[in-house]
C-alpha cells in the first residue's frame, strides 16, 4: 500500500529542525529514526507512533488511536493513528511530541554485524 504524501511531508517538515533524524523505509512505510531509534513513521494513511508500553493505556483513548499489529501480535510500545486522531494541527502534533518525548527512554535496535 503507498504511504500517504501529505501525510509524510507532514512529518518531515515536524522533524527537519532536530539533529540525528533519519528517514527509511521498512513496514511497508517510511519511519523516522530519532537518534538511531524508531520515533515516528507513515503507514498507509496513519502515522505510526512509538510512544511507549508505559504510555500505551493513556493514548489508546484518543480518537483515531489503536495498538499496531504486527503478523497478528501487538506491539506493546507502538500505536497507529487514523486521520481522525489528527483532524487538528493541534492533534497531529501532539503525536510527533509524544513520541518526541518518549525517544530518549526507548532502546535502540542492536546493530547487525556485517556479513
């Protein structure tokens, strides 16, 4: 499925003034790397969000908001947010900085060692 544009130049536009983000290509979407860790991402029509298993319960609340799936199973640290969670710019930046504020607590993916 193609990502939504809009959607990513959105977030983009949200990250380009913070050093060490990275953008790439993985889930099927674009995912923003915020000092080598996934931050924030466009799945689709909906941002992906790492917000934290601790934070998970709260944010589930929001309209627009569900747990992301992966092959079935969930991901305890990950939401994903329809367009109805970001109706506002308001909402929409609420997300970018509720992952923003989760980052440096989350933990980088180990690096894989070069064939």
């Amino acid at each position: 499925m193609p990502i939504n544009e809009k959607l990513n130049d959105r977030v983009r536009e949200a990250l380009a003034e913070l050093p060490h983000v990275e953008e790439k290509y993985m889930f099927g979407g674009v995912c923003y790397m915020v000092n080598d860790k996934m931050c924030v991402g466009v799945v689709g029509d909906q941002l992906m969000c790492r917000v934290g298993e601790e934070n998970l319960e709260a944010v589930q609340e929001r309209p627009g908001c569900e747990q992301m799936q992966m092959n079935g199973r969930p991901m305890k640290a990950y939401v994903l947010v329809s367009e109805q969670g970001m109706l506002t710019n308001s909402d929409f930046h609420f997300w970018i900085d509720t992952c923003l504020a989760f980052n440096p607590h989350a933990k980088a993916a180990a690096k894989r060692k070069a064939k």
